[in-house]
C-alpha cells in the first residue's frame, strides 16, 4: 500500500509540474538490463519513468554493459559520476548533433575504436515541430561527401562537419557509392532527450549498439517514410517493438493514445 501511496503522490505531482512525462512507467530491473538489448529505442522509458541515473548505472554493471552510464559522464563528458547530481545535469546539454557526436566520439575512443572519429549521431528533424525525431547513429569514412539534399533538391552539396545537414544519414553518394553505414537508430519524441540526464542515456545505449557493430538496414525504409510525412507509423511500429522486447503490454504511444485522431 505504501508503494502504491507514493506512485501517485509522484503521479500527481509530475502531472502539474511537467507536461512532458506522458506517464508513470515502473521500468522494472529486468526491463533495464534487456533495454541494453533494445538499445535507444527503449530510451522513453527511461524518461518516462523515475528510475535514477545511479539505479539504471548500477544495472548496467551488473549487466556488464561495455559502457556504463558512468563511463558516459567519465568520458564523454569529461566529469566524474561521484560529482554528477541526481537529475545529471553537469551543464553539458547538447542542442545540435555535433555535440552530440562530439561526446560519443569521446566515449568510444575511451573505449579502444581506433576510428571513432568516423562514428556520427545525426538526425532527420522534418517531423520535430510534431514533437518527434529521427535518431541514427552511422559510420562515415568519407569525411567530406558530396550527396544530394534529402528533401527533394536535385543540386549535389558538399558538406563538412560544420554544415548542419552533415548530421543527416546519406546511404549514398552522388556517384552512388555506399556512403553511412547505420548501427543504431529510434524514433523518439524529443522530451526524451531534451535535459542531459536523458541525453547521457541515449549515448550510453548508442554506444554500447556501436560496439557491437551490427548495421541496421532497417533504418533506411524508416527514414523513407519519416520523410514522406508518415512519421507516426514509423513511431507506433517501433513502440510496439519495444513493448514486445520488455515485456511491457502497452507502450508509451497506446497508453496517451498519442495520434488518436
């Protein structure tokens, strides 16, 4: 009874202080360790659960998860995990996919990639003012690429690393040489890494699907779709794949009825 007290006391104050916990998710022990299989698609569960930094870090260990969410503020960030508050906040929040790769390269040169100057997170924001993002994360070794836009311009562009559609996935170049290879990707709604507690999640998960190296050519039909505006399939099918995966019976999506017309 007291458990249940406390839930929703916590459920009743979120509610008038943050919009952005849809709702409570209890992530169970089991639920934590099997996330690292799932990987960044499972990240809304973390965020939309109360589970501390600490407890998911103390899981991962157990797990013996190649990085830790200790090694990501170790790092990635440069900060040790005994000074990091409750809510992770070490004042290193990214807001663009350069930083976010930044911190990831860091992670993964600490972790022995000899070329984890060739990983990048990138992003496709086309459905971000619907509140959702496109996440991936890819290796390029073609550090100058010459691709076409990803929006319907037929012009080639190059980009370098501080023109913001480098961040972007591009399976081919303009000669139609294979160009990213995707090792991880999620659909995620962006309150779910939009404070650096959640983000130091998403690049643990990331980087521990990197280390594995298993490429996703899953991702390419997704970003088809997202782009062409059905955004929401690609969401709910993933939703429902992370349901299966954790055992849980109705996801983040089912349960606010998110895209009920």
């Amino acid at each position: 009874m007291n458990n249940f007290i406390k839930t929703l006391c916590f459920l009743v104050l979120m509610s008038s202080v943050s919009c952005a916990l849809y709702y409570y998710i209890p992530i169970t022990g089991y639920a934590l360790v099997k996330s690292l299989e799932v990987g960044a698609p499972a990240l809304p569960y973390y965020a939309y659960s109360d589970t501390s930094l600490e407890a998911i870090n103390d899981e991962f260990k157990k797990a013996k998860a190649k990085v830790t969410i200790e090694d990501t503020y170790t790092y990635g960030y440069g900060k040790s995990f005994e000074d990091v508050p409750p809510d992770g906040d070490t004042g290193q929040k990214f807001t663009d996919m350069a930083t976010a790769t930044r911190y990831l390269q860091n992670i993964l040169k600490a972790k022995g990639v000899r070329d984890a100057g060739t990983y990048f997170l990138t992003s496709i924001d086309s459905a971000k003012s619907f509140g959702f993002s496109l996440i991936a994360a890819v290796q390029r070794k073609n550090e100058n690429p010459e691709v076409f836009d990803k929006f319907g311009a037929s012009s080639q562009n190059f980009f370098t690393c501080d023109d913001p559609p480098f961040y972007q996935p591009y399976r081919y170049d303009c000669k139609g040489k294979p160009l990213d290879t995707v090792y991880e990707w999620a659909a995620l709604p962006n309150d779910c890494y939009d404070n650096q507690g959640h983000q130091a999640i998403l690049l643990t998960l990331t980087a521990n699907k990197l280390l594995q190296k298993q490429a996703l050519t899953s991702y390419w039909d997704a970003e088809r779709k997202w782009i062409a505006g059905n955004y929401k399939s690609v969401v709910v099918d993933q939703d429902y794949m992370v349901c299966q995966q954790l055992g849980i019976e109705k996801g983040y999506t089912q349960e606010k009825n998110i895209f009920k017309d």
